[in-house]
C-alpha cells in the first residue's frame, strides 16, 4: 500500500458484530480475562489498549519501521528515546534543536548521571572529533526549529554508526510523508503527534518508531513503567487525524512555499528561511532528501519591534504556540518554544529575538498572503 492508503488501512479492517468504519473508542482502564492460563493481549490501558495499538501500528507503517510506541507527549516520547542512556554516559545533541530538548538534556539529564555536549549537525564528520569514550548516543533533528535548517542525515547516520554510537532523530517538523529517517539509516525517529500527524491541534501525543526490537521492548517497559500512556481518546484523536495527513501535508507545503516566496520580495522582511527556496543554504539537500519542504517558514526583521508588530498585527495567523495543525499559526520562539534558553544560547543557535516562526495552515493562501501583507504593512 501507498502512504494515504496505509494512514487509513493499516490495522483498521472491520471488526466486531457491527463492523464499524471508525474504530470505536476503548474508553476502559481495565480489561477482563478469559482465565488466569493466558494473559489477554489488553489488560490494563496503562500498558495498552486497542485505540493505542492501531495507532502505533499506522504510525509504524508511515515511518516504514516495525515498531512504534505511543506517549503521552513528544516530550516524553524523547525522554524515552534518551531513557537508553545509564549513568555514566554521555549524550551527543545537536545544537540547533528544539527548546524542550535542550531543557531536558542539560537540566534532567546530569541529574541522572548523564553529561551532555553539543556538535553542529550541519557537519556530520564532526562527530569523530566531539565523540567522549562513553558516548553512547546522538540525538538531531531537522528541519530544524526555528531556523529550518536541513541537515544530512544519512551522513550523521553513518559516521554515528561507525562510532557504534545510536542514532535518534526528531522528524516531527517533516512527518513521516516528507522523510523517513530509518529508510536513512538512523535507529530511532521520535514524533510529538501533537503536530503534523495529529492534525487539529486538539490533542497532546507522541510516538517513538524503531526497527530494533530490543529497544522497541525497552520502549514499552519504559511506558509500561514511568506511565506516560496517551488515553484512549488521545489515541481515537490521532488516528482520526493521520488519516488525512497526506493531503494536508500536500496543502501545507504549496501553501508554505507561497508564503516564503512572497516574504522573500517584501521589502519588511529581512529573511526568510525556508528549504523550498533557492536562496535557503540546505535547498539542494532538501532536494535530495525531502519529497517536499514543509509547511514551516521562519522570518526575521530588523528590530524585536517589528517582529513583535507583526506578530501582533495578523488576524488570520493566529498568535499561538505549537504547530502543525491546519490552522495557520504565528510564534515568537524567545517567549514560547525556546523561551527556556538564554538569550545568549538563542543567539549562538541562529535565533535572534526579531525572529518569527510561521505554521502555514491550509487556508485559502491568497488569504494567507494578504494578512501577512497587512500585517507588514504595520511597521
């Protein structure tokens, strides 16, 4: 199957005495037994539960890996992910990576006996001169967040791997229908499914993908365990959503490229950053790599006022955090996805405070344009 035929296919054929088209939700805790002899595939939700297992499953599938677990949130599906870390290790992350991670690996992580250094993902050989004899794992994503950098990932992927170093990749602002990190070689790829395969903005989740069946066993005794379990209708909530992710990821990203065109050859904007664009340093590696560039633009102004004004000015991009649903967002990364780090720590990653991060919907994208031209307009 296809990718939009596997979203709404894949574990979903009719069952039970009715044969509903839409998997009915599982709201229990708690599931009977037949007798103590054998233990039911669904005993406690905690663990699993059927809403949580066909979305793993299709999840699994769109990622073309064999395994997958669902969580509560992307964070915790990265503090999973770095779970396989022990006391002792040391943790290589790139250092344009989104704030919560940045959070979690220099703040919780030493507190648990594992250091953490930086390495610029955009120079994969790199990696030889920063890797500690205990070094045990990578983590990177891309396109970056905010500034919506590319970076190789195969080639991260092989020098990780000739390091026996393990490989963890966050693919939540490409989604599954733009790369599939494991296909590249990387071991495990994280989602926070609050975004681009969750859809609608109205439901928190993540999801951990991997090939590795000793880690996939880890993963859900890490779950089975912490308890980080999405409910049954958080589960119900992204299946419903991934269904339509191959023709909202198409809007998304004709809509995207429209709007970095056009902010492009606006004489307000000082820069855009975006792969689809000629101008964007990453563009031929997008080209290779991506089947399309996504529906995240960021753009930067002269003055912290103008970015502000803006910000502040449109009305169809609504002032939110987050991303990824189908409504049009705009975020101001110093006070909302990396307000945790310094200003100094922004500065050094490539986010300056006159910095905007645009979450291009699928709205009708004439309109898109004219309420950022309005909005521009203001300053």
């Amino acid at each position: 199957m296809k990718f939009a035929t596997k979203a709404l296919r894949v574990a979903q054929d009719l069952q039970g005495p009715y044969k509903p088209v839409i998997p009915p939700i599982y709201q229990s805790a708690t599931f009977g037994w037949e007798n103590l002899d054998t233990i039911p595939k669904f005993d406690y939700t905690r663990c699993a539960n059927p809403n949580k297992s066909t979305l793993e499953q299709v999840i699994a599938s769109l990622e073309n890996g064999k395994y997958c677990v669902a969580y509560s949130s992307g964070m915790a599906a990265i503090q999973a992910a770095l779970g396989l870390l022990q006391a002792g290790d040391h943790l290589l992350m790139a250092s344009d990576i989104y704030g919560g991670t940045h959070r979690l690996a220099h703040v919780l992580l030493p507190r648990q006996g594992v250091t953490c250094t930086e390495f610029c993902a955009q120079e994969p050989l790199c990696l030889k001169e920063r890797v500690q004899p205990n070094t045990k794992m990578v983590i990177f994503e891309g396109p970056t967040n905010p500034n919506m950098r590319v970076v190789d990932i195969a080639g991260i992927a092989s020098e990780a791997k000739k390091l026996g170093l393990i490989t963890v990749f966050d693919n939540t602002f490409a989604s599954p229908y733009l790369q599939n990190p494991l296909d590249l070689g990387v071991d495990v790829v994280v989602h926070s499914t609050t975004k681009y395969i969750s859809g609608h903005s109205d439901v928190i989740g993540g999801a951990v993908i991997t090939n590795d069946e000793a880690k996939h066993n880890f993963f859900f005794e890490f779950l089975k365990t912490v308890g980080s379990t999405p409910s049954p209708f958080d589960n119900w909530l992204s299946l419903r959503g991934v269904k339509t992710l191959a023709v909202r990821m198409k809007a998304h990203c004709e809509n995207a490229q429209a709007v970095a065109e056009f902010c492009e050859q606006h004489p307000r904007v000082k820069k855009v950053h975006y792969p689809g664009l000629l101008t964007h340093p990453d563009h031929q590696l997008a080209k290779r790599q991506m089947r399309a560039f996504g529906g995240m633009v960021a753009i930067d102004f002269e003055t912290v006022e103008q970015a502000k004004k803006v910000a502040q000015s449109t009305k169809i991009f609504l002032l939110a955090e987050s991303l990824g649903g189908v409504e049009s967002l705009v975020a101001y990364p110093p006070l909302m996805s990396h307000a945790t780090m310094t200003e100094e720590q922004r500065l050094e990653r490539g986010i300056p405070p006159t910095m905007l991060r645009l979450s291009v919907g699928i709205e009708d994208v004439e309109d898109l344009i004219a309420d950022l031209d309005q909005a521009l307009a203001q300053i």
